[in-house]
C-alpha cells in the first residue's frame, strides 16, 4: 500500500477519513473519521503503527478497486509472481505472499523509495521492534491470526544490507535476533 500510495497519491494531498475507513479493523494511528491528513501523515501512521484505518483511507483515496489492482501490477511488474492482494492492509487471509517475493519489494521500495523505509525506522512511536537500532535501515511488521507473526528488517552490516524476513512466527522479534546473530558472528 505504501508504494502505491507514494507513486499514485501527490504527498500533500489531503485526504480525509471516511465513517468506512475509520472502522477498520484495529485502531492504530490516532485518526478520527470526517478528519483529513496529507500523504505522508497516513503513510507514518501505516508503517510505524501499521494503522490499517490509513490504508483503507489511502485506498479510498484514488477507489479501493482501482488502489488493489494497481498493488497486483506492481507486484507483476518487480517480478512478485507468487503474490496477490485482496486488501489494502493485509487483514485478508486471501492475501499471498513468500519470502522471495517480499525480498523483491524490499530491493524496490529500498532502490526507488528509500523514504519508505525512513519513515519506518523513526523511533517515536515506532511498532518495528529494531526501529531504536542504530543499523535498522527499514521494515514492517505484520500479524494476521491466520499468518500469525511476520517482520521484514533491513539492517547494515558492514556496509552492506542485510534482510531477515521472519514468516508465520510465534516470536517474530526473537526469531529475527536468532538469523541476526548466526549471520553477524
């Protein structure tokens, strides 16, 4: 959604909370219904608390259908092959993904976004439980009960980017810090 929103939505633009958007499952972000926020206030509200009200607004923003469609050609276009949305925040079990395939979006977001990944590694109120580390350079978390616990995180690692994707998890935080610490050593 986060893509999609910065390529389609101009960063200034006001965007306002509707009844619909504001009900969405969760009540992360702090956003009230009637009120407008920019671009870049629903992104920071999306990635940093995963708020799933500013994904919905985002998408009510340009049609829900036509904000889905454009996240399944994006996903073709980087070569996300085995990926499919049915949501703009990923509340649907229909949703489908792999590792490889968010390796992909990592590689996008972190060569033609890279204020994505800004926003997510701000450490004021930030959910992503490695945002306070000096070598995150970005991620996300994700919980569905379906899909149980996800985190993508980005560290630098002597100079280099260093990605730990952790899926269908009890203990995404623990189970990153495991991968982190046999690759470091």
């Amino acid at each position: 959604a986060a893509v999609i929103a910065t390529e389609n939505i101009g960063e200034e633009s006001k965007i306002k909370v509707s009844a619909e958007a504001w009900a969405t499952e969760g009540g992360a972000g702090n956003l009230a219904a009637g009120n407008s926020y920019t671009r870049a206030e629903l992104l920071r509200a999306l990635l940093k608390v995963s708020s799933n009200d500013a994904a919905a607004a985002l998408a009510e923003y340009t049609g829900r259908e036509e904000f889905i469609r454009r996240m399944n050609e994006k996903a073709i276009s980087i070569g996300m092959y085995n990926t499919r949305f049915f949501d703009p925040h990923g509340l649907s079990a229909l949703n489908q993904s792999m590792a490889s395939d968010l390796q992909k979006l990592v590689i996008y977001i972190f060569n033609q976004h890279p204020g994505i990944f800004a926003i997510t590694r701000e450490k004021d109120g930030n959910s992503h439980p490695f945002a306070n580390r000096d070598n995150f350079i970005g991620g996300k978390t994700g919980f569905i009960d379906e899909a149980s616990g996800n985190l993508i995180s980005l560290f630098n690692y002597q100079g280099r980017p260093l990605l730990i994707i952790i899926l269908g998890s009890e203990d995404r935080a623990r189970d990153t810090e495991i991968l982190y610490n046999a690759y470091t050593k």
